[in-house]
C-alpha cells in the first residue's frame, strides 16, 4: 500500500512563527502536492512538485514556500504564520507520466495559529 | 480555468435509500474526472476514476458514476446508503495530460446518514 505519512496530525503555533509541515512518501511517487481544505472551500492547491528541487504554484501560495530535496519529502513552511492560515493541511502523491493516476492523500495536520 | 461544480454542500438520506450527489464540469475537452471520500479525521481516498475507457464507472463500496458528455456531468450514485457511508465527498477534475497538470476540486459534499 502507499504510504504519504505527515509529520504532524495537530499544530498549535503563534502568529510569526516559522511553520514547518513534512510529507513523506514511500512510493517513488515523482508528483507532490500541498493542499489546504476549508469548510464550503473543497481542497485548494498551495504548490506542487513534479521532480525533485522542481516547484510550481497553485492557486493559493501567498503566505507559503515549499522545499523539496528528496524525491520522497515535500515541505510545506509558512514563513511567517498568520491566523488566516489556519486550516488543514492536506499532502498528496502521484506516479509519473499518465496524469489520469489518482493521488494519493496523507491524514492532514489541523494548524492552528494563535 | 477547469472548475467543478458540487450541487449541494449537505445531503441527508435515509438508510437502505438512494445516494445521489451532484457534480457538474466545465471543460472543453473530455477531461479526467474523479470521486474522493473524506471519512472524518482522515485523508481522501478515491472511490473511483473516469479515463474514456467507459461511461459507467465502478468504485469501491457499491458507489458507481457515469459520465455524461452532453450534461457534462458525473453524478455519484449508489443504491442503498449503508450508516458507515456517512463523509464528505470531492469531485474532482483533471482536465490535462500534460506533466504537472493538477486536480481541481469541488466544495464538496457532507453526506449524512439517518438511521
């Protein structure tokens, strides 16, 4: 089975605090993804990676940067926290090439900023 | 822009009674579509995928979909609702085979059921 595990399933941080979220894979999945969910929102996409130091930006990536060294990590960090970037925090994998693939969803880490 | 559209944020059934959620597409092309189940305090895991191989789609726990060009739809259905389909269900579009391309979610469904 997949396994897109997150580092966190509940975060409590402050406002201006540097917000690291860690999403691991164990598929050699070449795609990743950050998403964050809120009620009546659906999932909204922060950024992606396609290849490893590779980055493209979603819908939303203001307020977030996304680090990936490793085919198998994606990191997510709020460099400055805000209390309208509490939410959840969904991570996602995908194989490479056909895009029809399904992705592949980690349990979320629930942020709150205070 | 792709966008999805899910009829109705909250669907109440009784159960043993039919499960219909909506979900309405805007492409131009025949995109790649997908249903995804949230059970609570847990990721999404899909319930099923449309690729053009055919119409009707099977998923996992009795839910099936079919895609409708001329409606652009792909309504999510199952016979009889069972207490433990009680989640939250996303529609989900890819519109391209390009490398990088991205799923675009709807808002999603709350789907209760009623003993």
């Amino acid at each position: 089975d997949v396994k897109v595990t997150q580092s966190s399933r509940y975060l409590v941080k402050r406002t201006g605090e540097k917000v690291f979220l860690e999403c691991v894979q164990d598929m050699d999945h070449e795609n990743m993804f950050w998403y964050r969910q809120d009620p009546g929102l659906g999932l909204r996409l922060i950024y992606f990676s396609y290849d490893v130091k590779m980055k493209e930006k979603g819908d939303i990536p203001e307020g977030y940067s996304v680090s990936r060294e490793k085919k198998e990590r994606f990191s997510l960090i709020l460099e400055s926290a805000s209390t309208n970037q509490t939410s959840m925090y969904l991570c996602a994998s995908s194989p490479p090439g056909i895009t029809n693939n399904e992705q592949f969803f980690g349990p979320g880490t629930r942020l709150t900023v205070l | 822009a792709q966008s999805v559209t899910q009829l109705g944020s909250h669907v109440s059934v009784s159960e043993g009674a039919l499960v219909l959620l909506r979900c309405n597409y805007s492409s131009s092309v025949p995109p790649y579509l997908f249903w995804y189940v949230q059970y609570p305090n847990q990721g999404l895991q899909l319930l099923l995928k449309y690729t053009s191989a055919a119409t009707l789609v099977k998923g996992i726990n009795g839910f099936e979909a079919e895609f409708k060009k001329s409606e652009t739809s792909f309504h999510l259905t199952k016979p009889s609702a069972h207490m433990s389909d009680a989640a939250e269900y996303f529609c989900a579009v890819n519109p391209s085979s390009a490398r990088g391309s991205r799923l675009t979610f709807g808002e999603g469904t709350q789907l209760t059921v009623n003993p």
